[in-house]
C-alpha cells in the first residue's frame, strides 16, 4: 500500500484533503491526523472492519478499546446511553479539548471498536483540522495514537510515517501537536467519575467543575490481568526501543545518581541517554543529553516526552535514564507516560548516592598553576569506578593565571593537556561533606585548616594513599625536575585511583 502524505495549515484548511480523508474513511479506510494531544489514527468508528484495520495496523492488541472522537456533542446521545447529567457539565467546561468520557454504549458502537465492552470512549478534540476530518468522515471516528503499539506516540507526521508507512492509506501533516500527550480519560459509568489515564485535564481541574473525582490504581500498576477498560492501562505503552530507568528522589539527588549510573554504563561501553530538564542539563557530563523542558512548566515536559524518546531510538541508546517529575497537574501525564515507558522500572536516588563517599575530589596547592592541575587530570585519565568531579584550587590565587608552560609540556608529551586550564582561588564554597580536599603538601593542609574552620575531609595526597614521600615543587627549576615531579605525582595518583576503588567496592 501507497500511503499518501498531504500538509495542511491550519489557518487556511484545504476542504480538498478534508474531502479525500473523509472518502477514505467512509470507505473503511485508515488516516492518521493531528489532535491536539497526540497524532490520532483515524477509522470509521461504526465499522466492525475499520476497527479490524487499525488494530491490525498499529499491531495493537483487539482487547484494547479505541476512543470514538466527535465533532458535535450531539453526536454523543447516537453512540452512548444512560448518559450522566454531569457529562454536560463537563463537556461545557473542556469539549472541545483534551478529555475522553467512557460511557455506557449503544447498539450502534461495534464491540471491535470498544474492544469487546459495553462501554464507549469517546472525546471531541479541540483541533480544527481534527473536527473537519470528523465530520466529512461520517462523524464518528475511532482514533488511537498513529503509531505501531508500544513506541512513543507521535507528536509529528514524521513520527506516524516512521511507524505507518506503507500500512496505511493516508497522512496528513499538520505539523506539531499543542500538547504532546493523550487526553484525560475519566470512566462516567461509576459514582463517583473515576480517572483512567491522566492527562491535561488534571483531578483538580475536573473536581472544581462536578466535585469528587477518584483515579484508578492501574493507572500506577502494570500487574493488572483485567481488560483494559481504557487506552493504556493494561499493555506496556509509550516505550522507547533502550531500556528506560526513572530515577526517584529530590532533584540533586537524582542527578547524582543518575551521573554515577550513566558513568557505570559508558564504562562497560554501553551508550547512554540522560532526560534532563533547564535546571539539570548542564550538570551532566556523560551520554547523550536531552533537555525536556523546565520544571516551571511542566506542560513543556509534557510537549516533548515523545519527542525525546523517539530521539534516543534514532542515536541507538542502549540505555535511557530519566529524572522524576511532580505528581500533580500535568506532571501526572508525565510520570504515567514514563512510567509505562519504563515498564514500571524506577529506582531511589539514594539507592546509588548512599553508597557514594565523596563525589569531588579537589587537589589543594598555593599557585594552582602546575602540581594541582597535573593531579587533578593524571586523575581524570585514571580508570575510575565512580564518576567524581575532579578539579583543583589555590591557595593564593589573586587572578586566574595559566598554568605553568614546563608543566603543559610535560603532560603534553604524556598524551595529556592542561594547556586551556586557569587557576583558581580556594574559597568557603569549596567546603562540603562531599569533597575530598587532597592538598599537595603539609603546608597546604595545614593553611587550609588554620583559614576555614569548617574544613572536613582535608588530607595531604601522600597522607590519604599512607605514602610518605614529599612532591617536590620544581617552580624554577629546569624541565627535566618538572619530569621527576611527573613521574612521581604519576605514582601517587595510580595509588590513589587504586584507593578510591576499592572504597567503592566496599561500600
């Protein structure tokens, strides 16, 4: 099958595609089009082949109910019976828009369209170009995400013609969605309504306009055995071809952790996906990072969950680790996006970070212009068990200076570079329980101990590796002193990579 790909604005809708979209689906075709919430895969909804179609097309399981989209609330009282009197309420407050109600269904909804049930899904998206697809298809289409079963959902016609092309008979392009997850599915067949998916549409928002509401605890669970009386409930949804991990927790927490687990996997040569957001991307230094929005608006995280995962199956992660997000408001989407995405698979920040001594390791000389930086990157090119931040400070650094030129020249020759490195004054903001200060020599530690009195974890390099040995200065001296200082910071540090490891494997 040929799929056809057309485009359409929405500020000028093309009645030509409408009519063509619509012809396809009055004749049991299948078009997928854009929502508001995700691209819909669009089917005539009261036809037993049509849903045939679209379950054989996604791959999708026939237990698995599809959502009857309208135009006209009208249409509703055709397709549902022992209708709420707070359906209009409702309908009133957010149709057109991102919400589904389930309802008991009349004869006219074939059971392949509710995947075996009594009840019906319906919504009326808030898209015009949705709507007129609706409409000019017989008002009454069935329309799961435009996607094979199980992969992120797409928020562009790209990402249906990753999946679809081919399988289906026509695409329309509408460029990117608004909201970028499926719509709030609430269960109006029960006292009081009860939520089946979250979405845009949040708990508090639906109880401001009808009063109590309640959510299902299949929503959080993947154990259920029962048919899915919703899309999404039952079956592993939204996941990405890696193996996804939420990690759980406060925020710096979580970075933590997850900057020790992407260290672990790309140290056994796995490739490594981070989704980070504004106020964490930059604090990661391993894989491939993606910024998915800000925490001071989630409906930003929202809009490019999808997005995100289908990137990382582009880059062939093997592995994809994710921040938490707020349970409330959108972030409810969010986390029951991922989650499925993860097959529930989530794992305590503090699970990883308690088991971590230090985290930064500072190398503590005068100038900050050669010993310290030589230590600091002879560390970084050491095989480490734990991802630590590893810098180095002054004591007296009254401007930034460049390093020592004979010291780049003997690491240079080393295969290593200190070239673009400034020092760096030693400062009150250095002290924290999860620094470990290695000063160069006796007089750094103990000048460092004498200024700050709130000083923890401060050793002398020899001292912590239990090596009496002094690193000389060669400052002033000729090139090759500074190669004997090389040689000899060299062994220090291969003993000190050797002593932090074995902390971790105790630990």
């Amino acid at each position: 099958m040929e799929t056809i790909i057309k485009e359409i604005q929405r500020t000028n809708i093309d009645e030509d595609v409408i009519g063509m979209a619509g012809v396809i689906l009055k004749e049991g075709g299948l078009v997928a089009f854009p929502t508001e919430t995700v691209y819909g895969l669009g089917a005539h909804a009261l036809k037993e082949e049509a849903a045939k179609k679209t379950y054989a097309a996604k791959g999708r399981p026939s237990d698995n109910p599809l959502i009857v989209h309208i135009a006209e609330y009208r249409a509703l009282e055709e397709i549902a019976v022992n209708i709420p009197d707070k359906t209009a309420l409702l309908a009133n407050h957010f149709w057109p828009g991102p919400l589904t109600m389930i309802f008991e269904k009349s004869a006219l909804v074939p059971y392949g369209t509710t995947g075996g049930l009594d009840t019906v899904a319906v919504r009326m998206p808030a898209d015009e170009v949705a709507r007129a697809i609706i409409l000019a298809g017989g008002g009454y289409v069935s329309a799961p995400s435009a996607n094979t079963s199980g992969r992120p959902s797409p928020t562009t016609a790209m990402h249906v013609k990753e999946d679809l092309d081919g399988k289906i008979d026509m695409i329309i392009d509408g460029g990117n969605v608004e909201i970028g997850v499926e719509s709030t599915i609430l269960d109006m067949t029960v006292t009081p309504p009860m939520i089946l998916r979250p979405g845009a549409i949040t708990k508090e928002m639906l109880e401001e306009v009808i009063g109590e509401v309640t959510e299902d605890q299949a929503i959080v669970s993947d154990k259920s055995k029962e048919a899915p009386k919703a899309p999404g409930m039952k079956y592993r949804h939204y996941a990405p071809k890696a193996k996804l991990m939420i990690i759980e927790g406060e925020t710096k927490e979580a970075v933590k952790a997850i900057r020790q687990v992407a260290f672990e996997q790309a140290r056994l040569g796995y490739k490594v996906g981070i989704i980070a957001t504004d106020e964490t991307a930059e604090k990661y230094k391993r894989g491939i990072v993606k910024n998915i929005g800000t925490r001071e608006n989630e409906y930003t995280i929202a809009q490019n969950l999808y997005r995100v995962l289908r990137e990382f199956d582009e880059e062939d992660v093997d592995y994809i680790y994710s921040e938490a997000f707020a349970m409330d408001g959108i972030g409810s989407a969010v986390m029951n996006r991922l989650k499925k995405a993860a097959g529930h698979h989530m794992l305590r920040a503090e699970e990883i970070t308690r088991l971590q001594k230090y985290r930064r390791i500072l190398f503590l000389s005068n100038t900050d212009s050669s010993r310290g930086p030589m230590a600091a990157e002879l560390l970084r090119n050491q095989e480490l068990l734990q991802e630590y931040d590893i810098e180095s400070r002054g004591l007296v650094v009254p401007l930034p200076e460049p390093v020592n030129q004979k010291a780049e020249a003997i690491m240079k020759s080393q295969g290593m570079s200190i070239a673009d490195y400034k020092s760096r004054q030693f400062t009150e903001e250095d002290l924290d329980e999860e620094t470990l200060v290695l000063a160069i020599d006796d007089r750094h530690k103990w000048s460092a101990v004498a200024d700050y009195e709130n000083i923890k974890n401060v050793y002398t390099l020899g001292e912590y590796i239990d090596d009496d040995r002094k690193i000389p200065s060669a400052y002033g001296q000729p090139l090759t002193e500074y190669g004997s200082v090389y040689e000899m910071m060299k062994e220090f540090i291969e003993k000190l990579a050797q002593k932090l490891n074995e902390e971790v494997t105790k630990a």
